[in-house]
C-alpha cells in the first residue's frame, strides 16, 4: 500500500520512527559520560556536557513550528534524521580530550537539536494521523520506543565502545538511525497548507494557540502534567542509593539497565492500551497512583537485594504506563491540529516537574533517608491524584460545552 492511499497510521509504526531520537540521547545521556570519565574528563565537567546537550529538549518548542509551517513532516523527519546521522558522525572524528571539551560541548549539543527535529514530527504524526481511539496506543509505543532507544543506544554504545572502539558504536548507531527512515513509507502524509502565505500560516498558528489557552480541559491537562503524579523522579537516582539495599554493584547495573529498560518498554505498552481501553484518565491517575504504591511499599519492606529488585521492577513498569498515559493525555490536549508545535510545547512543559521531583528527592535523602525520600514522594503522588480527580469533577459538573474528550471525562467521574 502506498502512503497516499493511507488513511490512518499504525500506532506501532510510532515507535520505529522515534527510536533515532532515543537512541541519539541515549548516546549523549549514557555512553558519552562513561567514555569521557575514561578518558580523564571529571565527573563535573562530563555533568555539563551532558546536561547542555539534553537542555534542547527544553526549548525545542521554539523551533518545532517550522515543522508545522513549512514544507511536511515527512520531509522535516528525514532531514531530522540525517542530521541526526551526521552529527553523532561528526563526534568520531573529535579526540576524547580535555582540550576538546568546547567543540565536544557544541557537537553534542548540535546533535541534541537535530534529534529534537527528528521528533517533533513525530508528535505531528500522533496527532494528526493516528485514529483517536488508537492514540493512547501510539503514546505508549512513542514512550517505548523513547526509552527503548535510550537503552539500545547507551548499552549498545557502551559495549561496543569497550569490545570495539566509541568510533564503530557510533557508526553503528548511526546506521540504525538511518535505517528507521523507510517506516515514512506506511504513515500518513501531513503537509502544510501550501495555498496559504507563510505569514498567513503563522498568524493562524498563533490563533490556533490562543484556542488552546482557553480549552479547560487543555489547560487542565498541562496543568496536571506538572504536578508530582507518575513523574517517577526516583528513577534518576536508584543507581545511587542502591547500597542502602545492599545491592551490588553488577545487580545495580544490570537492574537499572537492560532489565529495568526493557521493563519500563512493556509499561508502556500496557498504559497505551489502558488508555484507549478504559480511558486516558484512567490510565495516567492508575498510574500515577501505583506509583505512590510502589514508592510507600518500598520504603516499608525490609532492605534487601531482593526487595531492591522487586521494587525498582514494578516501579520502572509504572513509570512506563505513566509516560505512555502522559502521551494519551497530551495528545488529548491537543488536538490533532499543528500537532508538532503543540506537542513539543506540552512535552517541554513537563520537563518542569521531574526537575523539581528529583531535586526534593535529592534533598530529602540527604536530610533523612530513604525510607523518608519514598515515603513523601508517595504521599505527594497520593494527594495531587486526589485533589486532581476533584478537580475533575468539578470541571464536569460545569458541562462546560467546548471540552473535547468530555464524555471520557463523564465516564471517569460516573465509575469513581
């Protein structure tokens, strides 16, 4: 069948065409740090590479419009891509040296930017081309092939990096990139509506945001996104409390590596498809709440191996349904107009609260301990669920007319 006679896309085909992106920041996120530390790069400044080069996912809104406005997200998806490609190319030829550090520090950060281009149509392609009843699906299959694609680049990066040389492991990864590209040829085609002048096109763009500033239930949705429900910021910091379980140092790798990616994939799976089964509210706050679950039982139980194992297993699964059910709830907020700008500027926003989740962790640990750390970022999750479902209610005790997914919104409020 050719794209032109396509109708819908398949939600699977999502997480092929956005594994360029996770494997891309896997790379920046996993591999690079561990070649740089043995390279004699320090801790310190190996943080600040990195973290430059991820700080584009924050501001990616701001160049994800061109995406929207020009040319089609097909086009935009291969020069994404390819530039991706090429940049994670352009590190080989680079020496792993202290004295590189300012060009290293730029390549990787121009590298994080071509990553988000590959990306943003990929929202566009949720929004726009995917059925509505399939969308949560495509959210759980976008997040699987995110973490997915981290955890391929970084572990792969890693061992070919060690049994090989970092020049073959981006060279491979690269390839792979590249290799996600024929999936265009079963997804829809959104092209920008060329009848209209650019400046014309952008106005409308800017009309089309104001609409969504006044939807409630848009404005609702960003604003739970925010909030402390599913953001999983433990995740960020198991490998370092692992001692507190008397955990190893192989148990600790291997649980937060390829066992706890490959985990968190199959959340994401499964919180796509509670999505569209039972509804995106129901997944997100189920999410949301086994999380809290998880997080309390945790810190209860006595400190082991196993329990450490145990534990961080089911939290990586919910962390995966609540990334998938976020997805749902995004695309929800949306629509299924100028589906790459909105998209990157709701994933943008939700970047706030893992930053500060993972910092009140942080300093709770430090203050008093785990069992402390687990105990208020439960309770935390439990109230915000709580106080957002109420919200809900009231939003649909209002009957407010232009709320798009209210009859999801009825359903959730009549089975609560």
């Amino acid at each position: 069948m050719r794209p032109n006679d396509l109708t819908q896309t398949a939600p699977v085909a999502i997480f092929f065409l956005v594994l360029p992106y996770g494997i891309s920041s896997g790379f920046v996120a996993v591999t690079l740090p561990f070649l740089l530390v043995q390279h004699g790069f320090s801790v310190a400044a190996t943080a600040s590479i990195t973290a430059l080069g991820l700080s584009a996912n924050l501001w990616r809104f701001l160049w994800a419009p061109l995406t929207d406005l020009t040319l089609s997200l097909h086009k935009w998806y291969l020069i994404g891509t390819v530039l991706c490609a090429l940049t994670l190319l352009l590190i080989c030829g680079i020496p792993l040296k202290v004295a590189s550090s300012f060009w290293l520090t730029v390549i990787v950060f121009i590298s994080q930017i071509a990553a988000t281009l590959v990306v943003s149509p990929v929202g566009g392609f949720m929004a726009s081309t995917v059925r509505s009843d399939r969308k949560g699906l495509a959210g759980g299959w976008y997040q699987a092939g995110n973490v997915g694609g981290m955890g391929f680049g970084g572990g792969a990066g890693i061992w070919l990096s060690t049994h090989y040389s970092y020049q073959i492991a981006i060279v491979l990864l690269a390839l792979i990139m590249l290799i996600c590209m024929p999936t265009l040829y079963v997804v829809v085609p959104v092209v920008a509506a060329q009848s209209q002048k650019l400046s014309s096109r952008f106005w409308s763009m800017l009309a089309d945001l104001k609409t969504l500033s006044r939807s409630t239930i848009s404005l609702y949705s960003i604003v739970v996104i925010t909030t402390p429900v599913g953001i999983g910021a433990a995740a960020y910091i198991w490998s370092s409390v692992g001692g507190d379980w008397h955990a190893g140092p192989d148990l600790v790798a291997f649980v937060n590596g390829l066992l706890g990616a490959s985990v968190t994939v199959l959340g994401c799976i499964f919180g796509g498809w509670v999505a569209d089964r039972c509804g995106r509210w129901w997944s997100f706050f189920g999410a949301g709440s086994v999380m809290a679950l998880v997080s309390s039982i945790m810190a209860l139980s006595v400190f082991t191996p196993f329990t450490y194992t145990a534990g961080i297993l089911f939290y990586a699964f919910s962390f995966g349904w609540a990334s998938a059910a976020f997805s749902a709830v995004a695309l929800l907020a949306i629509g299924s107009d100028l589906g790459s700008t909105k998209y990157a500027l709701v994933s943008s926003i939700s970047n706030l609260a893992p930053v500060y989740m993972t910092a009140l962790d942080g300093l709770t640990y430090d203050r008093s301990g785990i069992r402390a750390m687990l105990l208020t970022e439960s309770i935390l999750g439990g109230i915000f669920v709580v106080i957002s479902l109420l919200v809900l209610a009231w939003i649909n005790s209002r009957k407010t007319a232009d709320l798009p997914g209210k009859r999801e919104i009825r359903s959730l409020i009549k089975d609560v």
